[in-house]
C-alpha cells in the first residue's frame, strides 16, 4: 500500500508518438518530480495506462522494462497487494554502476574526469577526515599496507586502490558523493591497469603511488581536513601526469 500523503493526484496525458517509450518515461519522471508519486506507489494497469497517455501497450511495457533495469520500478507477477508495478527507490548500486557506465561510455576529456575527481575526492576524503570510525581507519590502513607490500602485483595494487579511494569516500558518510566517487572512480579502473603494465618504470611510480597513499591516510588518522584535502589533489594529481593513458 502506498504511503499516507497530501500529495496532488497524478495527472496523466496523451502523449506524442514519436519515440512513444521514452515519451512514457517522461511522463513517469514528471509525476515523480511533481511529487504526485513516490516510493511505493503503483503505476496504473498497463492497458490503463496506456490509453491514458495514446500509446499503443507495447510503448508502455517498453517503457517500464526500461524503467525497471534503472531499478526505478519492479514488476510483480499474478494478483493481490504485491501485483502490478510499483515505484521503488533507485540502490546505490544501481546508481552508481548507471554512472560508471555513462563515465565509461561518454568519452569525457580526461581533463575533465580529473577535475571532478579532484573536487569529489577532496570533499569526500575532508569529510572522512571529520566522520572516519576506528573501522574506517582500520580498512584503510589495511588498504595502504597491502598497496606497501613488495611482492603485490600490479593487478592486486589497482584493486586496493580502488578500494582506498571507495574506502574513503564510504568513510564520509555522504550517501551522494561516496556513490559519484565510486562511479568515477570505478570507470577509471581498466584503464588505470592498462597504464600501469604500460609504465616502464613500475617500481619508482608504485613507491611515488604509496607514498601518497599514506599521506592521505595519515591525515585522515590526524583529523585534518584540509590536510587530506590537499594530499588526495596532489596524489589525484600526480598519478593523472605520470600515468600513460594522460598523454
């Protein structure tokens, strides 16, 4: 049953034909944005809706099979309270592999990857500096003596990196900023090990990598914001100018 409310009613309308799925999408994401819908309402039958709107039923199971691989929706099978779809909120993880896929795939000038990475990753790395817990700290002093560990490969090294970075954005507590830097992030991952087997000189680059893995980490330990803040910029800095994939 959805949630007791004063909201207006949602208002339906026909529709345009051209591209009629993505115009019911529309549709869909305005009754959202308006506030007449929200988690755990349910969107009328499929024949309803789809005479309310003047499309065929087709444009409106497309429409909603699109909407459900978001995680927007969920389509119950059969009769009763758990039957016909139903608006659901979006996870973090399908949030987050939605925006390391549009990363991935929109070819933005690396420029400009770093740049937001830069200003995501010093927010998230001043709030961890404020909010980390004792199970924060140990996770990523795990994180930094793996990356310092002589015999790790370069495949192990790219994972807890990653992780670092993850690691610290979770440590935040900031539910949107932890899920872009994990987006971003995440996109860069293939290339960064691509880079890293590309890089002639891989023993002075990791040791220039861990070096600045631990001053992050030590400022996060010392709770000094704008320390950390400036450590990730100059490591997210210094791997974007001596990895290969940069030139």
């Amino acid at each position: 049953m959805a949630p007791d409310r004063e909201t207006p009613d949602p208002a339906w309308r026909p529709v345009e034909r051209a591209r009629a799925y993505e115009l019911v999408i529309a549709q869909v994401e305005e009754q959202i944005t308006s506030g007449s819908l929200g988690v755990g309402d349910r969107l009328p039958p499929e024949r309803d809706l789809a005479a309310m709107l003047g499309v065929s039923r087709a444009a409106v199971r497309e429409a909603m099979r699109a909407l459900e691989a978001f995680g927007v929706v969920r389509a119950g099978a059969g009769v009763g309270r758990d039957s016909g779809t139903i608006l659901t909120s979006m996870s973090s993880e399908a949030l987050t592999q939605f925006l390391r896929l549009h990363v991935a795939l929109a070819h933005f000038p690396m420029d400009d990857v770093i740049e937001a990475r830069v200003m995501l990753e010093r927010w998230s790395v001043s709030l961890a500096a404020r909010h980390a817990t004792d199970e924060h700290l140990a996770e990523l002093l795990r994180l930094v003596e793996a990356m310092e560990d002589p015999a790790i490969t370069r495949e192990a090294f790219n994972d807890c990196d990653t992780g670092f970075h993850l690691a610290i954005a979770e440590a935040g507590g900031n539910r949107l900023v932890a899920d872009m830097t994990s987006a971003i992030r995440g996109s860069m991952e293939g290339p960064i090990l691509r880079s890293f087997h590309a890089t002639p000189e891989w023993p002075v680059l990791v040791h220039d990598l861990r070096t600045g893995h631990r001053d992050v980490y030590d400022a996060i330990l010392a709770r000094d914001p704008d320390a950390a803040a400036t450590a990730m910029e100059d490591h997210v800095r210094f791997a974007y100018d001596a990895l290969s994939w940069s030139r």
